[in-house]
C-alpha cells in the first residue's frame, strides 16, 4: 500500500515540480557554499590552495558528497525536461499563438526563459568540469604540504578574455533561472500563501543578485588582476 502510494507520488504531476522544487533548493544551497569557497581567490593563492586542498582531503566524503550532488543534479535536470515537455505537449499545436502576458502571476521573462538559461547552464557546467576541476594540473607546496595550485589553473583559465565573458554571461543566465526557480519552488511546495509569498520571492531575487552577480564578479577580477 505504501509502495502504491509512493509510486503515484513520484508518477503525478504535482510530485514531480516538488522534487524539482526540493532538488533545485539543494543546489541553491550549494551555489552559496561553492561562492563563498571562491571568494577566497580574493585572500590569495595559499589561502585558496589550502581550502581547496582539505576539501579532497576529505577522503569517501568528498566522493559521496559528488555522487549525492550529482544525483541531485540529475533528478532535477531529468524532471524539469519531463515536465517542460508535458507542459508543451498541454498546448498542443496551439503554442505559436500562446499568448505572452507579464502579469506579475503569469507568465514572465524569466519564466519563458527556464528551459533556455537551464540548457546554459547544463553546458556551463560540463565546461567547468572540463576546464577547472579536470583542467591543468600544477604542484605547490604550503607550509610544507604538496598540493595541487588550483589557483594558477583558475587564474590561468580567466586570463582567455572569451572564457571570463563566457563564464560571466552564464552566471547572468543562472541569476535569472534562480530569480524565478527560488519563488517557484516555494510555490510548487505550497508555500506561497498569503502576504508573505512576496518577501519570499524578493528573498529570490535578492540570492540571484548576490550569487550570479558574486560568481561573475570573480570572473571579472580574476581577468583583471591576471596570473
């Protein structure tokens, strides 16, 4: 009966936009706690090698904080298509005479653009795997402990001016899917009732502001001061 219970769960709509909602929530989270790891770029190359060093110190945690991360990234990436493609499906072959209104409770900009700055996103993230996490591999050695400079790869990799345009270009991508997805998933969690929904979506704006703006401003810096 349970099993029967959950299964529906998972297989309707509304409990398929609240695991897009939980999952996109987590990642948020992340975003905040990956931001202020990069800020101390700004503190300078030891500080950030050794930050950056205890975390693959970490041993099967490390390994099982990505695989959870990943699994979170999946499930979320994987239903929000399933429920973009039922929402199109909806429509029939009436979408090209949809009728976009900007009410303020309707349809929007950001909205429109989920799937959109998702697929940047998705792309961005496999570049940056690529290029930073799986990039150049340069030894250093702090306070007598060797240690991978992750902060000459990342300083080199901003030095290419269409990587720091590229790099920021998608963080103002992320700042719009998460201005929408942050009210979004309060919404879809049934959390959006009365006159406090408001805070809670300028609560969203303001994260997208700080965490896009956080993330393309190191960017910035990085070309800026250069290696």
């Amino acid at each position: 009966m349970m099993t029967s219970a959950v299964n529906h769960y998972f297989c309707s709509s509304i409990g398929r936009k609240q695991l897009v909602a939980v999952t996109g929530l987590l990642l948020c989270g992340f975003l905040i706690s990956h931001l202020l790891g990069n800020l101390l770029l700004l503190a300078g190359p030891d500080v950030f090698n050794i930050y950056a060093h205890k975390l693959v110190s970490m041993g099967p945690l490390i390994y099982l904080a990505e695989v959870g991360l990943t699994g979170i990234f999946l499930v979320h990436l994987g239903l929000a298509i399933k429920l973009n493609i039922e929402n199109l499906k909806a429509r029939g072959g009436k979408q090209r005479y949809y009728k976009k209104t900007n009410t303020g409770h309707g349809t929007t900009f950001m909205s429109q653009t989920m799937p959109l700055t998702g697929l940047v996103l998705l792309v961005f993230i496999i570049l940056h795997l690529l290029n930073l996490k799986f990039g150049s591999y340069y030894p250093t050695t702090v306070a007598g402990v060797e240690m991978r400079d992750l902060y000459r790869t990342t300083m080199e990799y901003f030095q290419n001016i269409g990587n720091a345009i590229w790099y920021s270009f998608a963080m103002v991508c992320a700042a719009i899917h998460t201005a929408h997805g942050f009210g979004s998933a309060f919404q879809s969690l049934g959390l959006n009732h009365g006159k406090y929904f408001k805070h809670v979506k300028r609560l969203g704006y303001l994260y997208a502001v700080l965490v896009g703006g956080g993330f393309a401003f190191l960017s910035i810096w990085a070309h800026m001061k250069g290696v």
